[in-house]
C-alpha cells in the first residue's frame, strides 16, 4: 500500500513554531494540510504561507486536549481535504516550575495538552489510516524526557509519549501504519523565548548558553524538526516504526 493520492496531513499547533514549518514542509511534500491550533484566526499565517508556494491548506481552530473538539477537528479534514493519513502530534505548552513551587494546574495542564491531546488526536485520526492501509503519525517528545531541572510535568509528558508511541506502532502496525517520535533539543521558537524570559535572560544571550553545550554549534531550527517529521512520512521510512530520534546536534540534551 501507498498513500492515497488525496490523502491529508494534520499537524496539531501549527499556527507557529515547529508546527507551522512541518506543515510547511508536508504542504511542499504534496499533502493538503490541516493546520489545528487554539484559535482558527491564528492559523491564518500558515495557511496563506502554504497556499503562497502553490499548495492546499485548511484553518481549523481546535484545543486537542477537548475530546468533542479533536474529533470535530479530525471529521472537519476529512471532509474539507480528504482522509488524513498523517497525523503530528505537535500542540504543546510549558508550566515550568521546580516541584516544590509546581501548582496542580501546572501539572494537569501539561499533560492535558502532550499526552491527552495526543491520544485523542490519534484515536479520531486512525480510522482514517486503518482503512485506508497507510498511514503515519509523528509523536512530539523532547531530550526533556532525559530529565531537565523546572520541568517534572513537560519531561514526564515527553516520556510518556514515547512509551505512547512504541504502544501505538505495535497496535497500528498491520494496517499499514508507521508511528514514530521526534525529541528536539534547542530549537528556537516562541517556546524557548518564553522560557528565556522566565529564567530572565534575553532571548540573544539564552541562545547562546545554549549553543554553547551543542556540539554541531549552533541553535536548532523548526526545519530541522519539519525535515525529520518528512523522512518519517515518507514511503522510504514505512520500515521505521516505534522509533525515538533525538534532534538536538548532538547525542544528548
Ligand atoms: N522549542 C523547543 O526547543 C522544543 C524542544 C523540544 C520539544 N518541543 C516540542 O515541540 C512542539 C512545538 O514546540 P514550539 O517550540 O514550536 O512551541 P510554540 O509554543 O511556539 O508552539 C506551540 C503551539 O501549540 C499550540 N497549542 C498549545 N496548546 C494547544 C492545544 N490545547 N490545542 C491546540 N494547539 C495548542 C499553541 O497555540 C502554539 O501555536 C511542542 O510539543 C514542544 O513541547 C519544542
């Protein structure tokens, strides 16, 4: 089986960031593109910036952790673009704090977003890859899920999805479908300029703390991520399953 030639591809917080250069690339990759995030208007950047390289995008405002909503999502693609048989699992917050300070909300939220939202996303999207017999879904995990100081929730979310990710590509792998996580390490977005606002450092110096520990040298950048999640959807990857790879320069976070 290969896809089908009017398949879709989601990507869930895609109004920016990684999100917005993956869907991007799967656009450039031939897939019409849903473009899901918070607010439907937010979308409007990424959809116009894929309809200027001459390819299909749809806007569609939906909090993925909200289960009525990540289905209504998925049934609004399916409809408007035709069945999504790529589904990234990209939506994502931060509520760092060090455990002793870190409120319930903190917590509850983050894993709202990363693993509820992801499982809700993937069960309303794998209908559509099972009967079609292809299908592709990239997790987003983080070197995070190694440890890192201030973040007990992100880093138990991002380990999580990579046992979520192993579970889903051994239950989907018969029909056809290939799941597979990314773990990033720096990559500049509005994410890391919070956090460099949070630990009170200009975003300049923050960037290059970090570059300092990377050894390729520099920061990474959302195509980094947008080029992997490419190679995973790719029929060449269609033997690459249950797999973890960590984008940050290097080995480790
Ligand atoms: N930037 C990094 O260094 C880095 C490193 C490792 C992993 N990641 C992961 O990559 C993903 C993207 O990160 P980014 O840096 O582009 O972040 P970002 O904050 O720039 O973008 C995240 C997007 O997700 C959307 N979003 C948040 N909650 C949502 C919800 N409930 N429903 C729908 N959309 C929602 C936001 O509105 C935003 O547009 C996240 O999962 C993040 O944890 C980022």
């Amino acid at each position: 089986m290969t896809r089908s030639p009017r398949s879709a591809a989601i990507v869930t917080g895609s109004a920016r960031g990684i999100g917005a250069a993956t869907a991007r690339r799967l656009a450039s990759d031939g897939f019409a593109v849903g473009v899901v995030d918070l607010d439907e208007k937010q979308c409007a950047d990424t959809v116009s910036a894929i309809e200027a390289d001459g390819g299909r995008a749809l806007a569609v405002g939906a909090d993925v952790s909200d289960a009525e909503q990540a289905q209504a999502a998925v049934t609004r693609v399916a409809d408007e673009l035709g069945p999504p048989q790529v589904l990234v699992n990209n939506a994502g917050v931060i509520r760092d704090n060090m455990l002793f300070k870190m409120s319930e909300q903190d917590w509850d939220s983050v894993m709202d977003v990363h693993l509820r939202g992801s499982f809700l996303m993937s069960r309303a999207a794998q209908k559509h890859m099972t009967e079609a017999g292809w299908g592709r879904i990239v997790n987003l995990s983080s070197t995070s899920a190694l440890g890192n100081r201030g973040q007990a929730n992100y880093s138990t979310a991002k380990a999580g999805l990579q046992g979520f990710t192993k579970t889903l590509a051994i239950e989907l792998g018969k029909f056809g479908v290939t799941v597979n996580a990314i773990a990033p390490g720096f990559i500049a977005t509005e994410m890391t300029a919070a956090t460099a606002e949070r630990v009170g450092m200009s975003f300049e110096d923050f960037k290059e703390a970090a570059i300092g520990s990377i050894p390729v040298g520099r920061e990474g950048r959302p195509e980094d991520i947008a080029n992997t999640v490419s190679f995973f959807v790719g029929e060449q990857a269609g033997f690459v399953s249950g797999q973890v790879i960590y984008v940050a320069g290097g080995p480790k976070a």
